[in-house]
C-alpha cells in the first residue's frame, strides 16, 4: 500500500532523472554531515528488464551506499524469460530482490 510519505516519479522514459536528481542531492547532503540519506530505496514498476532495471542503476549510481530493494511481486515484463534476466542482473549488481519465487 502507497503510504503519504512514499515520494513517486513520474517519467516520460525509461530512467527517470527526476529521480536521479532527488536521489543525488539528497546523498551529498547526507554525507556531509556523516549519514546516509535513507534507510533503503524501494523500487517498483513496470517493465522490469526496461524502466525497474534502468531506475535501480540510477538509484545505485546517486546512492551506492544505501540498499535499493525490487519486490519481485511488484514488477513483471510481457516476457517471463527477460523478467527472470532483469531480476538475475539486478541482484548481480547488489540491488536486493525480495519475493522471488
């Protein structure tokens, strides 16, 4: 369930810069003062091979320190192969998927 504080980003493409923005800022405003600026980032959506995969690299490159975690239960793609694939890489690039069956 989308709770009032969850902050969402809508995008035209692929990866959103929004996104990246926000994410960016907020982790050199962070580290100045010694923290992380989130306990986790939660990504969902679809398609999973195309956007999810596209926004986890963004998110990881603006914040590499903190875990950014996929719901296998929240994203799919028309093709189950390349769903599968997309959430292989993402776990190789230590994003955490969670509810993998």
């Amino acid at each position: 369930a989308r709770l009032d504080r969850d902050l969402v980003f809508e995008k035209t493409t692929f990866g959103s810069s929004k996104l990246f923005n926000y994410l960016d800022k907020a982790n050199h405003a962070a580290s100045e003062v010694g923290r992380l600026p989130f306990s986790s980032i939660e990504l969902v959506g679809l398609v999973s091979n195309i956007c999810v995969v596209s926004n986890a690299m963004l998110a990881k490159a603006a914040c590499p320190e903190v875990p950014i975690i996929v719901d296998a239960t929240c994203t799919a793609s028309p093709d189950e192969r390349l769903n599968a694939e997309a959430l292989d890489i993402l776990e190789s690039v230590q994003v955490q998927v969670v509810n993998r069956s």
